[in-house]
C-alpha cells in the first residue's frame, strides 16, 4: 500500500509548482516574481504538526489558502493559517516560539530564519468582520489536517464578504457543484441564503442553468 503524502509535502509540491507556474507567466508578461521560499512554507506547516503534537490533548486544524488547494482549487497563499482548541493554544504557541518563531506587530507568527508566517487562531475568537466565533477545530476537519470544505466555505461566509473569500467559494463550487444541496444542508442558516446566491454564480461559470 502507497505511504499518503505527508501534508506539508503537498503544501511543498503545490506551493513550488505555483512558483513556477507563476514566475513564467511574469517572464513572458514582464510581470514580477513572486518572493517565495517552497521549503519554508513547508518547514512551518511541519513545525505547526510537531508543536501541536507535543502538546497532550492539543487539536488543530489548517484552514484559508492551503486547505483551498487541498480541496482543489490551486490558488497562491504563503502562509499557515491555522485554527488551535482554547484549552491548549497557549502551550502551542509557546511551542512555536520555542521552534524560532516570533511574534509580530500584526499579530501573526512568524520564523526568524526563514521568514515563514503562521496566523494562529484561538477557537472561540472572531475573525476580521465575522459575526460568528471560531469553533472548535474539531468541527473543522481531522486534529492537524486540512478543514473540510463545507468548514472552509462557512468561515469564508462569515468573513464579512470580501471578494477573495467570495471567489475562493465559487470556484471550490465549480469542482462540486453537485454537492451544493449538501453543504447548503450544514450551514448556518444566517449564511444559506449568500451561499444560495454563489451557487447560481458557480452555475453561471460553469455555463450550467
């Protein structure tokens, strides 16, 4: 039986073909390169895994632009954002910054070395302009993997509508656009009808009626 890829060798390998991807289209447009490190968003998203796993009873899980790509839709993003449980958030922070990782002006973690971010988010806490707490990650997705898509499309809704949210959920749409009825099902009901209305955008790319 095939060994499953380890997660931050699948943020690794997608992170590093979007590199390329990019950096191609900016030498024929004349556009500018994106000041990447692949290794280093990888390193911090096993640097994530390892404080959370030596922390007993601790439980995390990935969301924003690299549980996006894992459900498909491969978009740029050079950071971890990542939602921990209240009761042990400060053990894995503490974890982390035993790792090298310091503490920014903005809020967010980040390496000393290698420059990689990590945004970690305390379950229970409100994000930017949403209405609803973080839950706890446990109702996000498996203890350090990547958040369901259902769990991506409802932070993404409560994110107080910006644009990059909205398009982040219309194209996971288009991959799974016959599962609409079913996430629809698991969402809040203060949210269905904004979902409603991406999913007849979805349909309209999609060229569907």
């Amino acid at each position: 039986m095939e060994t499953p890829a380890l997660p931050e060798d699948l943020v690794y390998s997608r992170c590093a073909r979007l590199l390329a991807v990019q950096h191609a289209v900016a030498e024929i447009a004349g556009g500018r390169k994106v000041d990447a490190d692949p290794e280093a968003l990888k390193e911090a998203v096993a640097l994530t895994r390892k404080a959370v796993r030596s922390v007993d009873g601790a439980y995390a899980c990935i969301i924003g632009g690299l549980a996006v790509q894992e459900h498909g839709y491969q978009r740029w993003t050079d950071d971890v954002d990542v939602v921990v449980d209240a009761e042990h958030f400060s053990q894995v922070l503490d974890a982390l910054r035993a790792m090298n990782f310091i503490i920014t002006p903005k809020g967010w973690l980040e390496n000393r070395e290698t420059g990689a971010r990590i945004d970690l988010l305390k379950e229970g806490v409100k994000l930017h302009d949403s209405n609803l707490p973080l839950p706890h990650p446990k109702e996000l997705g498996k203890n350090n993997g990547f958040a369901t898509v259902t769990s991506i499309i409802r932070l993404k809704l409560d994110s107080g509508g910006r644009m990059k949210d909205l398009a982040d959920i219309v194209e996971l749409l288009k991959l799974r656009i016959d599962e609409s009825d079913t996430i629809a099902s698991q969402l809040p009901v203060s949210l269905q009808a904004q979902f409603a209305q991406l999913v007849v955008q979805a349909r309209r790319e999609l060229g569907q009626p």
